[in-house]
C-alpha cells in the first residue's frame, strides 16, 4: 500500500526553478506502509515491530516523512522480550533541486536473553526519476557490552554485510543491493566501539540506472543483552551533468520570459 507524497511536475519544477514543491494525488513519490518495520528472532521465538504509515508525520510543501519513537519499545513473543528499541528515527524526502531523494534511519536496540537476530526494513521509497542518477551512502555502528563479557554484532544481509541499501525493489531478489558494508565488530567485556562506512566516500556518487524505488534493510545478529546503535543514509540524486541540464534549461526558460 502507497501513500503519495510529492508530484513529479513538482520536482522537476524545483530542479528547473527554485520554486517550492507541494504535494499532489498525481504524485509518484510514494511511501509504503508500514514506515519501519522489525524483526527480531532468538531462542524464545519471533516478534515483531512496526511503524504505521498513519504515525509519521508528513509535510506537505516537501513532501517528507518523518518518525520519532516516541517511548522505548519492547518487541514481544508473547509475554518474552526477544529485543528492546530504545530509540528510532527516520526521515524520507524527495528529491528537489540539488536535495537528493533520501533515506535516513537510525536506532538503538537491546538484544534479548539469547543471541538475537534483527532484521530492521525502512519503507519502499518510490521516487521520481529524472534522467540519470547516482547514489551513495554513509552510516556506523556503536556496539556496547551490557553483561560484562564482551559483544559481538555480525551482519547477516546478502552479500554478508549488516547494512544494505537497495534500489529498484525492496528485498533480495526483487530489489538491488548497492551495496552491503558493516560485516562485523566485537569488543571485550566492558566494552563499546564504534566503526563508520561510505560508498563510494570521499563525498562522490556512484552512477546508477534509472531509479524508480529505494529503501534501507539493517540484518545481523547481537549477541544476548547487548546494545547496538546504528545510522544510515542512503541518497540518490540526478548525476551532476543532469543537474546542470536542468538548471541551464531553467535560466534559459527565464531569460526569454524576460523578452
């Protein structure tokens, strides 16, 4: 199910012109519903957590979504906690000028009694394609021990990584990976550590085919009672020869309006 958001005439209108883009029902900027969605797993069973469409806040000039926890949150098996989100946020927006569309998300959690696996889903982002596009992404983690005897976090994505940015599709086999980075860290009792990736890096994009949908899956596993934070962002963007395209078709449409 998809809510829209934000027009393409809109978008194009602000790549071309600075003007400010307003929402539409014509739109192909969408958001599928749940916004967030949770899965963690261990000894004690499956639970699960979701975030409805209906709970992020939309702005209607961008068309961006957004989403605070608001209360830490215990995802449940029954009357078992597999795993505690004790902070989560996401922030969707269109593309719009030299914005890119965008995928922010970002928790912390808590492992259950047992080692735990977490698959964590932003919502499938239908956007807007303006010729060419190119993407690039940067995120970390912070893994912390809570029991005093050391933490480990391994990913368990395809392709072996913990983070996964895809395009064209939502999941493995119907979506693109653009890549799978964060494979694995640990730290002994006692401890925390932080270790951060970009792709391409260096503030470049990698060139991309037409784009018509993006969203963010986090996979991987935390050993028992231990404490993971984690940000992404995940942007796509028309490659700079088409921003300029854009913006030169803009001034020339402006100076012969001045004729």
């Amino acid at each position: 199910m998809f809510a829209s958001t934000i027009s393409k005439k809109a978008l194009v209108c602000a790549a071309m012109a600075g003007c400010v883009a307003t929402a539409s029902s014509s739109s192909m900027a969408t958001f599928s519903d749940p916004f967030i969605s949770v899965t963690a797993t261990n000894a004690s069973g499956t639970g699960t957590f979701q975030v409805p469409l209906a709970d992020v806040t939309i702005n209607p000039m961008t068309g961006s979504g957004m989403y605070i926890l608001p209360a830490p949150v215990n995802v449940m098996n029954g009357p078992t906690i597999i795993a505690t989100i004790t902070q989560m946020t996401s922030f969707v927006r269109p593309q719009a000028g030299n914005l890119p569309n965008l995928i922010s998300l970002g928790f912390t959690l808590r492992a259950g009694t047992s080692d735990t696996t977490l698959v964590i889903d932003s919502t499938l982002f239908g956007i807007n394609p303006i010729f060419n596009e190119a993407g690039r992404t940067s995120g970390g983690i912070t893994i912390t021990d809570q029991n005093n005897n050391g933490a480990a976090f391994t990913g368990n994505n395809v392709g072996g990584g913990a983070f996964n940015p895809y395009y064209n599709g939502a999941t493995p086999g119907t979506g693109i990976a653009f890549t799978s980075v964060l494979l694995a860290d640990s730290v002994g009792p006692g401890g925390s550590h932080t270790m951060n990736m970009a792709v391409p890096g260096g503030g470049l994009y990698t060139p991309l085919p037409d784009v018509t949908t993006m969203s963010s899956r986090w996979g991987f596993v935390l050993t028992a009672a231990d404490q993971v934070g984690v940000t992404s962002v995940w942007e796509v963007i028309p490659s700079p020869g088409s921003i300029s395209l854009l913006a030169f078709g803009g001034l020339a449409m402006t100076r012969r309006s001045r004729r």
